[in-house]
C-alpha cells in the first residue's frame, strides 16, 4: 500500500513544491524583502518607496502615470505611497496647469539628498544575491538581469496572447 502512495506521488513530479520554479521565485523574494529591510530602515522607505524614490532620482519628476505604468503599480497602490513620501518630505506633488487631471511628482531637496544615503543599497543586496567577488557579481548580475527579463517579457507575451483568445 505504501509503495502505491509512493507510486502516485512521483508519477505527478511537476506538482511537487521542490519542481514549481514560482514557489522559488516566491521564496526568493521574501528572502530579498528581508534583506532589504534593514537597510530601507536605515533610510526610513519601504521597499515600493525605494522603487518610487529610484524612479525619481533617475528621472527627477514625473506624473503619477507615469510612475505606476514604470513600478507596475496600480494608482490605489501609488496614492498613498506618494501621500507617505510628502509627509516624509521626499517630494512634492502638483497638478499640471496644463491638465488638472495629471498629478506631477518632484524630488524635494531632502529627497535628492537621500539618494547619497541610498548609493549603499543596491551593492549590499547584490553582495547578498550574487556574490562579494566584484568581477564575478558583475558577470551574474547580467546574465541573471537577461534571464529574469526574457522571463518577464515571455510572461507579458503569453498572458496578452491568452486575452487576445478570449476576445476572440
């Protein structure tokens, strides 16, 4: 009876927890989230305000669209955040004269000093994920960042192919 359980179960290995790649995925991101906190802490952020904060230091301002169409992150999401974010003194939100419907978002001067707070994060959680090894956390971080892209763009294809079969 014993050998028919142990039967059953390895005829199904693509439902064991150890074959599913999204349970890694999963597991990986709680594990990144927790390395990150400590030292989003240290800045006073939470991790989709450091997202938020990466966009603005690259980009300086942009309208709430803008920031929830590049974070991936829908408008009841990013709302509060950026609510957060002002209090904090981060930035400052304004609507267009032009469009009073487009919220614009800017850096305030103690958001653009926080980046220098900020310039230690992305080695330390790079030490963490790839290596200590310079030459060699450079190597991994770009085939794992072409890799982790193909993977999202693949997701992204296969998902508007699937709504596309629904219309139709």
């Amino acid at each position: 009876m014993v050998l028919l359980y142990l039967e059953a179960i390895m005829a199904h290995e693509q439902l064991t927890l150890s074959f599913q790649l999204c349970f890694r995925i999963y597991a990986l991101e709680r594990e990144l989230m927790a390395a990150y906190r400590p030292l989003l802490d240290e800045l006073g952020l939470t991790y989709p305000q450091y997202i938020t904060m990466l966009y603005l230091w690259e980009h300086e301002k942009g309208t709430v669209g803008e920031l929830c169409s590049a974070l991936s992150l829908d408008t009841g999401t990013m709302s509060p955040l950026l609510k957060r974010l002002e209090a904090s003194g981060f930035i400052t939100r304004r609507r267009l004269p032009s469009d009073e419907r487009t919220v614009e978002v800017s850096l305030t001067t103690k958001g653009k000093e926080l980046e220098h707070q900020a310039l230690s994060v992305p080695e330390t959680i790079a030490g963490c994920l790839l290596t200590s090894d310079k030459d060699e956390q450079s190597r991994r971080y770009h085939e794992l960042k072409t890799i982790l892209d193909q993977a999202l763009d693949q997701l992204r294809e296969s998902r508007k192919m699937r709504q596309e079969a629904k219309v139709n």
